[in-house]
C-alpha cells in the first residue's frame, strides 16, 4: 500500500478524528496497527507501532508534542486497534 492509499489525519488539540464521532489522543497511535508515519515539522517519521513488523523494524521514537499529522492505513473504519494484543 503506498502512501496516498493512507488516510491523513490532522492533530488538533493532541487528538486525531480516529472514527468520525470519536477522537484518540495521538499517543495512542504508536501503538495502533493502522499507524504507518507521523508527520513531524513537516518530514515523515515511522510509527513505532511498525517494531514488530517483520518487514519494517522500526526502533525509533517519536516526540509526540511535535507531530502535526498521522498517516492511517485502517481502510475498514475499526478505529484504534492496540498492537498489544498481536503480540502479548
């Protein structure tokens, strides 16, 4: 999937419209499986929620005070959907 197939969600007040009648705090997409990047003073930043992706690795973290926008792959509408309980 590439990065125009994602959904751009804007933060707003430390909040991203996650469904369209509920927001979640940004931090809780580092650890959605829908999360792909951040946008962070406008350059693309992985989410750390890709570690355990067998593909991605990635390690890095990511200030999350900073971050103006989240690209989103949930294409189903399910919303925040935790990593932990794939690998717990």
């Amino acid at each position: 999937m590439g990065s125009d197939a994602y959904q751009e969600l804007e933060v707003k007040g430390g909040t991203v419209q996650c469904l369209p009648d509920k927001r979640e705090p940004v931090d809780h997409c580092r650890f959605c499986i829908h999360c792909r990047e951040f946008r962070v003073k406008g350059q693309y930043v992985k989410s750390p929620s890709l570690a355990y992706c067998v593909k991605c690795r990635v390690t890095g973290e990511v200030d999350l005070s900073a971050v103006q926008a989240v690209r989103c792959a949930d294409r189903q509408g399910e919303g925040f959907h935790s990593i932990t309980s794939l690998i717990g």
